[in-house]
C-alpha cells in the first residue's frame, strides 16, 4: 500500500463554485484595452485642438465683418447728417433769397426817413429773423472792387483811386456763412488813363530830389 502523505495534495485554484475557467479572460482583455487607451486619447486631443482652431478662425472672420459693418454704417452715418445739414442750408438760402426785394424795400425806405412807426418795428424784426437764420449783409463804398462777390452796374474814372474801386453801392450783397446768395450791385471808378504814369514820374523825381538830382556823367 502506497501511504499518501497529508499536507502534499496538489493544489488547485480557488474557482468560485459556478465560475469557469472562461471567467479569467476578460481581465487580460480590459489589461490591454488599459495599455491602448493613451493613444485614443491622444486622437481625441488632435480632434479637439482642430475644432478649437476652426472657432478661433471663424470667429476672427466674423469680427472682421462685424468691424466692416460697423464702419460701413458710421460712414452711412455721416453722410445722412451731412444730406440733412445740406438740404437744411439750401431750404434757408431759398427761403431767405425770395426775402431778398422785400429787404431791399426796408433798406430804401430807412434811407428816405419812411420807417417809422409800426412797420418800423414789423421791419426790424424781419430783418432780426433773417439775422438769426444766417443772413449777412456785405458791401461797403470804398472798398475794392472784387468780381467774385460784386456785380459792376455802373463804370466810371476817378482821379483820386489807385485801383478799381466800388463807389457806391446800388444793391446790397447778402451771404450765408461762405455761400453768397447775392453778390452786392456796386458802382465802380477806375483810375484815370496815365494817371499812375504821372504818378510814377512825380515819385521817380521826388527821389532825385532826395538824393542829389541824377548822377553826371
């Protein structure tokens, strides 16, 4: 008889009773699945940084329209405030221009002693209203004549000018800020033909006196 001896069975695995052997293969499969996973994830990360970079350039486009629009309209803007303030001026310079003869009527009749009473006042408030709005009178006797805003009506001579004069003043000229709506009607004089000659003579000898006469040759 052979004697067994205790203690030196053959050991075996504990096997949960119900399990099978098949039992212990997913755990070598989840190993590798854990070893791989680092590369997935690295994918993912290029993924992300893609997508990060497609938002970053749309939203680079889109402020770069928003910026153009928003300069487009502060530039359309402008141009409407600039229509409203030229439509505003030109509305004034009609209105004031049909105003024009009835201005000249209190002007002549403040120079013939006829502005009195109540049309006096009705007078200088009308003129005052016009004042308000823009309307500035120009044209003074004595001042030289300038073609760009005088109209020469009457042409004459004077001995005592050096240059082409407005001597009287038959209408006058009315502006708003730059524009003339009316240039002023003058009367001119010019000097008189050679008189600069004589001039220049009495002036060439009034030197010679000064300085000793002509020099001898």
């Amino acid at each position: 008889m052979t004697e067994e001896t205790p203690g030196f069975d053959e050991q075996q695995p504990d096997v949960p009773s119900g399990a099978t052997s098949d039992d212990a293969e997913p755990k070598a499969s989840s190993s590798s699945e854990e070893g791989a996973a680092p590369a997935g994830d690295t994918g993912q990360d290029v993924a992300l940084v893609a997508q990060l970079d497609q938002a970053r350039t749309a939203l680079n486009e889109r402020t770069g329209d928003l910026q153009r629009l928003q300069a487009e309209f502060q530039n359309y803007r402008r141009r409407v405030e600039r229509d409203r303030i030229a439509v505003k001026e030109i509305a004034i310079a009609n209105l004031l221009t049909e105003l024009l003869p009835v201005l000249d009527d209190i002007g002549r009749a403040r120079e013939h002693g006829e502005l009195v009473g109540g049309f006096k006042s009705v007078a200088e408030s009308l003129e005052s209203t016009a004042a308000k709005m823009g309307l500035q009178q120009f044209g003074k006797e004595g001042e030289p004549f300038d073609p760009t805003i005088h109209e020469a009506l009457m042409h004459s001579y004077a001995p005592d000018v050096t240059e082409t004069t407005c001597v009287a003043i038959l209408q006058p000229g009315y502006r708003i800020g730059e524009r003339t709506i009316r240039p002023a009607r003058v009367a001119v004089a010019e000097p008189q033909p050679g008189a600069q000659t004589v001039k220049a003579d009495e002036s060439a000898d009034a030197d010679d006196k000064e300085s000793g006469g002509p020099d001898e040759g």
